[in-house]
C-alpha cells in the first residue's frame, strides 16, 4: 500500500504552501536588489555600451537567480513536509543487507 503523503492534508498543505510562497518573495526582493546592483556596477566599469548588455544581463541573473530558488524551495517544501519519506523505496530490502 502506498503510504499517504503529509501535503493530502489540506491544513498542512496551505502551511507549506505559504511557507514557499514567503520564501518566494524574499527571494524575489533579493533577486531584484541583486540585480540592481549588477547593473549600476556593470555601467560604472564600463559605462553605456548597449542597452542589450544591460537586458540581458538583467534577464540572466534574474532568470538564474528565481530558477534556483524555485528549485530550492521546492526541496525545502518537499523535505519539511514529509513528502520525501512518504514513498516506497524498491532498493530498500538491498539496502539493509
């Protein structure tokens, strides 16, 4: 039988939820200042070379940056929960010899 995860809970499943969306603001707020910041370094070293430069740089730290803390919230939500220890393990009778 497959155990039941703790997100079916639709109580522990709001709270994980809003604990990633939180996690997802700050990371955004974080993201958006980290940005800014590349950017006003960038045109001090360099001045206005292109305004392509400046987009693309901006697009890549920013897509980078959330794309990981996507990714990682997304562990920490699945990790916290329970989620991960809910699953049947195939390799699990190997692992105990």
């Amino acid at each position: 039988m497959i155990p039941h995860s703790p997100l079916e809970d639709p109580a522990n499943a709001a709270h994980a939820w809003g604990r990633f969306r939180r996690i997802m603001r700050w990371m955004m707020a974080t993201t958006v200042a980290l940005v800014v910041v590349a950017i006003s370094v960038l045109y001090r070293s360099n001045g206005m070379v292109s305004v392509h430069l400046y987009i693309a740089t901006a697009l890549g730290i920013g897509f980078t940056m959330l794309l990981a803390s996507a990714l990682m919230g997304l562990v920490f939500l699945s990790s916290g929960t329970g989620h991960d220890d809910s699953i049947i393990d195939p390799l699990e009778d190997e692992l105990n010899r």
